[in-house]
C-alpha cells in the first residue's frame, strides 16, 4: 500500500489565471493601436488595448492581495522570491534606458554631418533645464524623500504618517506628469524632429510611463496600508513599490543632467 505524506511547501504554486493571455493580447491591441494613431490619427484599438492592460493589471493585484493577505501563501521563502523578481526586473529597466542613453551619447559626442555636425541640431530650440526641468527634478527628489518616510513609518507601526506621507508621495508623483504634458505641449520642436526629437521624446516619455505605473502602484499600496494589509515585518509590496520608485528618481536624474543639461550645451 502507498502512503502519500502531505507537507506545506515553502514555496507557492501559482495557479492557472487568464491574466497573462490578457496582458499579451492587450500588448497586440496598443501596438496596432500605435500604428494607427500615427498613419491614420485613429485611436480606438490603442484605447481598447489600454482598457485591456488596465482591467489585467486590477485583476492581478487583486489575486495577489488576496494571496497574501487572506490565504496566507506568501511565505518568507516567497517573499524573498518577490524582491528577487522585482530586482530582476529593475536590472531589465536598466538595460531598457541603457539603450535610449547609447544613441543618445553616440550622436551628442559625435554629431554628424547631417545634423550640422553640432549639438544641439541647427534649428533646435532646446527645452531650458533650469525651468520646469529643475522643479520636475526637485519634485521627484522630495516623492523619494517622502516614500522613504513612508517605509519608516511602517517599520514603527505609523500607520497615520505613513499614510500621509504617501499620500504626499503619490500627489507629487501626479505633480510631475501634469509638468511634463506642459512641457511636452511647449516644447518648439516633436519627435519627428531628427535624431534630437525621437532620443528627447523616446527616453523622457517612456520615464514619465515608468511614473504613471510606480504612482498607481503606490496607489494600491495606499489602499493596504488604509485597510492594514501591512504588519510591521510583512511589507514585502510596499517595499518592491519603493524600490521601483527609487529606479525612476534615478532615471530621472540622468535624463536631467544628460539630456536636459548638457544635451543642451
């Protein structure tokens, strides 16, 4: 006779969900959507696709809170896992932004001959970055101040202040992408306009996306810290959310001395 002996892994089993097949799916509808805003100025499919991402990426929080808080799955084992993937993923980031910063240096250092062989290009009126630039960077600098707090507070049991203080983060967080649609609308030169436009555009608009995501994830962790999903040793998606914060102030702050800055000389 076969005896099977049950034990409790340390490990958690996901199981099956749609939500990956939604995530590709949407990934399909924004790039057919992409396209067709910019050849026929139709926007519908790129609303659909983002309509799709939003509903994907509610619904995925939501499994994984209830995981954590109510099941009861995310071990110590598990946890370390997540800080693992969200490290792995910042690393990704990295790589990402490494590529925007390469074409970037490769013309500043080396303009050629059909942009003048000058930096900036004839004919580019560069943003001044001790305007809006200079506050963005003083924003983003105070939102890592304030969530640093906000991680604090919880290591001390402030559920008050750390509510504040992220609360004070994510209006900062909405602060900068209001700055930056003004600037993107001010600015006296668009992404068609040469290698200066598509590198400005490509590395500052995929940073101010890296925003929107980490202030609607700090979202979501306002909510749990509201509904105390939070114990003083068991923070695990609060701290991925800042270390993700953390990655962007970063980011920002090469765009701001190497695109703003000295890409303006």
């Amino acid at each position: 006779m076969t005896v099977y002996i049950m034990t409790r892994l340390p490990y958690h089993i996901v199981e099956p969900r749609p939500w990956p097949l939604t995530s590709a799916i949407r990934a399909i509808f924004i790039a057919l959507g992409l396209i067709n805003w910019f050849h026929f100025n139709r926007t519908i499919i790129l609303y659909i696709g983002i309509t799709i991402i939003i509903i994907s990426i509610l619904q995925w929080w939501r499994d994984i809170i209830r995981e954590r808080t109510f099941i009861g799955k995310h071990t110590s084992y598990v946890q370390k896992r997540l800080k693992l993937g969200i490290i792995l993923f910042i690393i990704r980031e990295v790589c990402f932004f490494f590529a925007f910063f390469w074409a970037f240096f490769h013309r500043r250092l080396a303009p050629c001959t059909e942009i003048g062989c000058t930096w900036p290009p004839i004919g580019i009126a560069t943003i001044n970055p001790i305007g809006v630039p200079l506050l963005n960077t003083t924003i983003l600098l105070s939102s890592g101040l304030t969530v640093t707090w906000t991680h604090h507070c919880l290591i001390v049991k402030r559920k008050k202040k750390a509510t504040v203080s992220l609360i004070v983060t994510i209006i900062l967080g909405l602060y900068f992408t209001m700055l930056q649609v003004i600037e993107y609308n001010e600015a006296q030169f668009t992404i068609a306009d040469r290698i200066y436009g598509s590198t400005f555009f490509v590395a500052t608009g995929f940073h101010g996306l890296h925003v929107i995501i980490g202030t609607l994830f700090l979202t979501v962790n306002l909510l749990r810290i509201i509904k105390s999903h939070f114990s003083r040793n068991h923070y695990v998606g609060f701290e991925i959310a800042a270390w993700y914060w953390h990655f962007v102030d970063v980011v920002w702050i090469c765009l701001y001395i190497c695109i703003y800055w000295w890409g303006s000389l």
